[in-house]
C-alpha cells in the first residue's frame, strides 16, 4: 500500500567519491546546500532526483538496490511528490523531439520547461474550476471566492516583478501570455531570468498547496540580485507546505532570513 511522505528527512549517498558517503539532515521547509565549485552539490542532488526518477512515480523500496537512501516523515511513508527546476537554458539538442514539438518557438530547456508547465496549468484551471462548481452546488459561495485566489496571487507576483520592463499576464487567457506595449508575447520570447523564474513559480502554483520536494539546481542563474534575494519566499508564498532543497552559489539567497537553512557539503560528508 502507497503512502505519501510529507517531507524527506534524511538523504544519504554511499560511496559517492569512491568510499566517501553522505548524509544529509534536512528541515521540513527549506534546504540549502552550499560550497565550492566541483564539491559536489549538484551531483548530490542529482542522485538523488535520479533515484527518484527510477523509481515509479517516486515510491521507494528499501531493497532497490541503489545507494542513494531516503528516510521520510512520516517513517512509514514510501514515495513522495516531487518536481525538479533546471535553470540552464541551454539548447534542445533532441532532434527527434524537436521535429515532434506542436509549438515550434520550444527551442531551449527552459522552453521546454514552460511548454510542460502550460499543459500542467491548464490542469490546475480545470480542477480549480470544478472545485469552484461543487461549492457553489453546495451553497458555500464564501469557499468558492477562495478557490481562486491562489492564481490570482500568482498572476498579481508576476506582474508586480515584471513590471519594471512593463509586461503584464493576460489574464482572460487560459494559457500563460503577456501584453507588452500592446502586444501579446509568448512565454517563450521572454528573456531567460524572466523564463527562468516563470517556470519556479509556475511549478509551485499548479502544486496546488500540495506537500512534496521542489528541488532546485542553483536557481538564482539569470536572475537579477533581487529576484534572488526574494525566491525562497515568494515560493513559499504560494505553497507554504512544499519543502525546498536546493544548491547554490550565491550570497543574495540567504540574505532574508534563510542563513539557518544552509548545510555546508563539507559537514556532510564522511
């Protein structure tokens, strides 16, 4: 029988370097694993997105014989929901799935990203929307008002961080547009820290306040100091249940209140 984890509690890693291992203690809310270049951090959180990866839907048996190891809360919990942000826009070099695209505009990874998370969001309209119909059915119209205000407040972060080169979301679109100087623009011909941060906040959007991992490999590439500076809690703004583990370089992520958050590799690894 499946049972779904509310967060990850421990991560350990053997012989990762040869006869090197880690083990790594983590917070229900947010993770952040720093140090130098070529320690290790992104191969850490490689394996561990990879194991769950190979694992069905992201369920777990003891006897997989991987050496990448989770313990969950609650400990008898045996998957998890989990998503996982790419931040290099790098070019698709498929070529096979290029030529199978509809959008032809999906020339990068984060493009991709983006052309996965409209399908996904349109998901979450349909579910929202059903669930709008089925309080008002049953006469709570008061729920029903707030249904919607998660994308509401999606849509209101998005403008308010865009607003400085004067893009606003088209908001009687079921798809994600723009409008800028009075034309409609794409997702994908936005630049590639705007890209980059439609895709973690749409990601934590259509979660739906959803427990689970949002693991995330040095978000802060392409975006401004300020953006940086904001991430973490504009995350945890829209889904204050998922927990964040992520790496990175950068000082501007922590300067808010997250320096308790940070795990050297060093102090994890025996």
């Amino acid at each position: 029988m499946k049972k779904q984890a509310d967060y990850i509690k421990r991560i350990v890693i053997k012989g990762l370097w040869g006869r090197k291992n880690i083990c790594w203690e983590l917070q229900p809310d947010v993770n952040i694993l720093s140090g130098v270049n070529g320690g290790g951090k992104s191969t850490i959180l490689n394996k561990s997105v990879n194991t769950l990866d190979m694992l069905e839907g992201g369920s777990l048996a003891n006897d997989s014989g991987l050496n990448v190891h989770f313990d969950f809360f609650p400990e008898d919990a045996n998957f998890i929901h989990y998503d996982v942000i790419r931040s290099f826009d790098r070019p698709l070099l498929h070529g096979d799935l290029l030529e199978k695209m509809a959008d032809k505009n999906v020339k990068s990874e984060l493009d991709w990203q983006l052309y996965q998370l409209q399908r996904r969001y349109l998901d979450y309209q349909v579910n929202i929307g059903n669930r709008i119909i089925e309080c008002l059915t049953s006469g709570h119209p008061e729920q029903a008002a707030s249904m919607a205000a998660p994308k509401t407040k999606f849509q209101d972060l998005v403008d308010e961080l865009f607003g400085e080169t004067g893009k606003t979301i088209i908001r009687k679109s079921n798809e994600i547009l723009f409008e800028q100087d009075g034309d409609t623009l794409y997702p994908y011909q936005l630049s590639s820290g705007e890209k980059q941060l439609l895709v973690i906040l749409l990601t934590v959007l259509v979660q739906d306040y959803r427990r689970g991992v949002l693991f995330m490999d040095e978000p802060e590439v392409s975006l401004h100091v300020e953006w940086q500076q904001r991430l973490i809690a504009l995350i945890r703004e829209l889904n204050p249940n998922v927990q964040i583990v992520l790496t990175t370089h950068s000082p501007a992520m922590i300067m808010n209140g997250w320096m308790d958050a940070v795990t050297e590799i060093s102090d994890i690894t025996e």
